[in-house]
C-alpha cells in the first residue's frame, strides 16, 4: 500500500511540477519507454541465473502484501512455545513426539494457526524439538547449528532484494545509453531544421530521465521493500532459538519465553503482564 502511495507522489512531484511548465506530450516517446524497459529485463536475466531469477519473481508480490509478522503472531508464538515447553516439563520430552513429527494434527499447533501457517517457521522449530526429544546434542552443539541455519536463510532471502538492488544501480546507465543512441541519431539529422532538431534531442534526453527516475523512484523502492521484509522474516528464528536453547539450559518455560519476549522488536513486543496473562487465559 505504502510502496503504491509512494509512486504516486513520485509521479506528481516529477511529472506535475514539469507539467506547469512544459508539456507532457514532450516525455511520451515510446521507443524509448521500450528501450529501457528491454534492457532492464535484459540485464535482470543476463546477471541471474534460473534459481535466482525464480526466487526474485517470487520475492516481488511481498512488496504490496502487508507484514505477516506482528505483535499478534508473535504473542501466538510465544504462546505456542510455552504450551510445548510445559508439556515438556510436566510430561517428558517423549510426550511431544507425535506433535513435532505431525504438526499438522497436533492439537497443540492447531490452537495457531497464524504460525502454523509459516511451514519454514514451523519446520525449523519441530527439527530442533526433534533434536532435544533424540537427546544427542548439547545445547552448545544445537547453538551452532541453528547460527548456520538462520545465516544460510538470511543469505538466501536476500538475494532477491540485492538482485532488485543491482538493477535499480544499472538503470541511469542504461538511460544514458539510449540517450546516447537518440544523439547518434540526432548527428545524422543535422541538416533538418532547428525545430526537428530540437525535438530529437528531447527526445534523446528523455532516455536519461527515464533511467534516473525508474531507478531511484521505482526500482529502488522494491529493493528497500523486500530488504525490510527480509529482516522481519529473521526475527522469528531467533525467538525460537532463544527460547529453546534456554529450556536445554534448565529455565522454566516462563522465563524461557521471556527471553524470546526480549529479542522482539519494540513495536512487536508484547508487555511482560500482558504475555503473561495472555498465556493464562489460553490455558483457562
């Protein structure tokens, strides 16, 4: 939604502040549109391969999607995590095993569905759950792995936003390239009145403008876009981490929750009352 605002207000403080002064009709070259667009897609296609290219494409629908993660999934999170751990504490870490290993009928994954519904979310918790159930990692050793785990998901996730990224940093020189291509032609029309002229190299310099603002007005936006959903994404493996790794530590599972509490962003964080009475009346 925002991403939509924003081009607007770029449009109007681009092209209405021109259009006081100049014509609109003067910028509406279509060739050149067609240039930029072409070499863009080219040099995104050119530069990436197959896989890359597949996860960008998939990446660019997030950008007019609102943020799944919030204070509300996270309380679920926390909320799920503590119905686990308490299972755990008063029952054994053998009485999870049918949960981790079908989450999709547990009763206890079932009462969230907003976190059921991240599948990555869910498969990185049951594995480590799994791990703690096996018993044969210490939680030093667990520590390690889940490190390299949310690095190697932090590497993949952003690659779409530095692809976008590269592309937004390659469109004024491409600008640049089509208006050299329009002077070119310019030099072959010398002898065509000044008027003629006049429009051709306009005509020229529109390539450049249409690089910059594409760049930096649009391109740019989506990369910004997807390099902060990234980061939000992150944030929910390093809660579960924290948590479980202080249950193998020997915390209750109120004070393991409150270290995931903590990791939270401000604006997501619940209160500590409010998480804890929020976890009483679930369990009521």
């Amino acid at each position: 939604m925002f991403l939509i605002i924003g081009y607007v207000i770029i449009l109007a403080a681009s092209l209405g502040t021109y259009a006081v002064h100049g014509s609109l009709a003067a910028l509406w070259v279509p060739m050149e549109y067609l240039a930029i667009v072409g070499l863009m897609i080219g040099g995104f296609v050119a530069g990436n391969g197959p896989k890359a290219i597949k996860a960008t494409m998939a990446a660019l629908p997030s950008v007019l999607k609102g943020s799944p993660y919030n204070k509300a999934l996270y309380v679920d999170l926390l909320a799920l995590l503590y119905e686990i751990l308490a299972k755990v504490r008063k029952e054994g870490l053998m009485s999870i095993e049918g949960d981790i290993e079908n989450p999709e009928s547990s009763p206890i994954f079932a009462k969230y569905p907003n976190v059921a519904a991240d599948h990555h979310a869910i498969e990185f918790l049951t594995d480590y759950l799994r791990m703690m159930v096996g018993g044969n990692l210490n939680a030093f050793e667990i520590e390690n792995l889940m490190d390299m785990e949310i690095e190697t998901h932090h590497q993949e996730a952003h690659q779409a936003p530095h692809i976008v990224s590269k592309v937004a940093d390659a469109l004024p020189a491409f600008g640049i390239v089509v208006a050299v291509m329009g002077v070119v032609n310019v030099m072959g029309s010398v002898g065509q009145p000044p008027a003629v002229l006049g429009k051709m190299i306009g005509g020229a310099l529109v390539g450049t403008f249409l690089g910059i603002l594409v760049s930096y007005g649009f391109v740019s936006p989506i990369a910004s876009q997807l390099e902060q959903k990234v980061e939000e994404s992150g944030k929910i493996y390093q809660v579960m981490k924290v948590v479980l790794l202080a249950s193998m530590n020997g915390y209750a599972p109120q004070v393991a929750i409150e270290f995931g509490r903590k990791v939270l962003y401000a604006n997501d964080r619940p209160g500590f009352v409010e998480l804890e009475e929020e976890i009483k009346s679930r369990k009521g």
